[in-house]
C-alpha cells in the first residue's frame, strides 16, 4: 500500500464549477498536510497546508482534513482553465520528510 | 530573491559518465531537500539535509551522493550516470524552525542517461 494515495485522473470539471481533489494516507502519525500545483514542465508550488481536523479556506481554494479517516481534500471553487494542472498531496509524519503522492491531473473546460 | 536555483537545466549524458547538479537557495533556509520525479510516480525523495552538516538517506539514495557545502548549497552526485537515472531532479528547501514543512522548489534538472 502506498503511503499517499491520489486517483491519478484525469478530473474533468467546466469552467465554474467546483473540483474536489482527494487524498488518503496510511501513517496514523501524520500530522502536516500539503497541496501543492504543477504545471507541466514546471515545477510544485505550494498551494495550501493544513494541520488540524476541519477547514481551511483561502480564496477559491479549501483545504479539508479529516484525521480519523486519514483523509485529505482540497475544493477548488469556481474552477478556471487555468487551474489545469497535477495537484500533489503531501504528508509529513514528525520529524520524518513530506511523502508525496503520485498526483492527481485536473482539466477544467471553458 | 531569487528563491532555489539549479544548474544545469538540462542535461545528456552516457552511461557511466558523472555529473554534479547544483542547488543554491536564498531564504536562509535550515533543510534542503532532492527528489526525482517520474512519470505517474510523483516525487521521490532521494537524500536531504535537515541542516548545515547533516545528510540523511532518503526512498531511493542509490546511485547519488550528496553534499551540504554551507547553509546555502546542497549537490547532488550522480558517479556512474545508468539510464534508470533518467529522471527530472528537483531540489527543494524549508524553514522547520516554525514548525512546519513548507517546502519552496526549484526549477527542476531534467537528465537523460543514454
């Protein structure tokens, strides 16, 4: 078993509408948890972190974390052609580095 | 500031033949990071460095050496380039002082081992 798991997509959502990305984890011990964006060719920018059990929210984009089911998501609103792109999820479990899923490609129709 | 730079860019090389990527970052970070991404396998980490004079191993350290040079610099070794090397390397670095793992990347090595 993977230890970050994504569904690789492709996700197709219109333009508006809201994409939800998802991710699970195996290490009960995690406590940190990441999203970042990767535009072909180009490489992870950070988008969100979130630490505790619940929502976060930034602009168009939500973080939700849920620690009992070792599961993380991110909803983008109003998605735009624009947001096309592979979003990680990554998790750190203490002093151990971030384990990076495999992605998940998100394609937004005008 | 130019955040993380790596040099080279792009890079060719033949089996058996070595190389050094470089990685600078200027945020005055304490740990710096080198991944290799391939296709549907996201990133891996290969070795990192929690602060100036430490290195640990990471998933896949086989085949690469590293070096902290100083707080600002971190390389990546390749001694005997094999194509299964042929990947696109990313360093990255973080500041854990504030307790968290934010991670800023450059902007990516992409080799190819012939």
């Amino acid at each position: 078993q993977k230890e970050v798991e994504q569904n690789s997509g492709p996700l197709s959502v219109p333009e508006g509408a809201i994409a939800s990305l998802n991710c699970t984890y195996s290490d009960r011990g995690s406590q940190s948890f990441f999203w970042y964006r990767q535009y072909s060719g180009k490489s992870p920018e950070l988008i969100m972190f979130i630490y505790s059990n619940g929502d976060k929210e930034d602009g168009r984009f939500t973080a939700q974390l849920n620690k009992a089911s070792q599961y993380v998501s991110l909803l983008i609103r109003d998605s735009q052609p624009s947001d096309s792109a592979t979003y990680l999820c990554a998790v750190k479990a203490g002093r151990r580095a971030l384990t990076f899923g495999s992605g998940t490609r998100l394609q937004v129709q005008p | 500031n130019a955040g993380v730079t790596q040099t080279p860019k792009f890079q060719v090389l033949k089996t058996g033949q070595s190389m050094t990527l470089q990685c600078a970052q200027d945020m005055n970070h304490n740990s710096m990071y080198w991944y290799r991404q391939d296709p549907g396998m996201g990133l891996r980490l290969i070795y990192y460095s929690a602060s100036e004079g430490t290195t640990d191993k990471g998933e896949v350290p086989n085949g690469y050496n590293v070096s902290r040079l100083n707080k600002r610099e971190f390389s990546l070794r390749l001694e005997s380039a094999a194509p299964s090397q042929t990947s696109v390397y990313f360093c990255a670095s973080s500041d854990l002082s504030g307790g968290g793992d934010e991670q800023f990347f450059g902007p990516g090595t992409r080799l190819t081992v012939l």
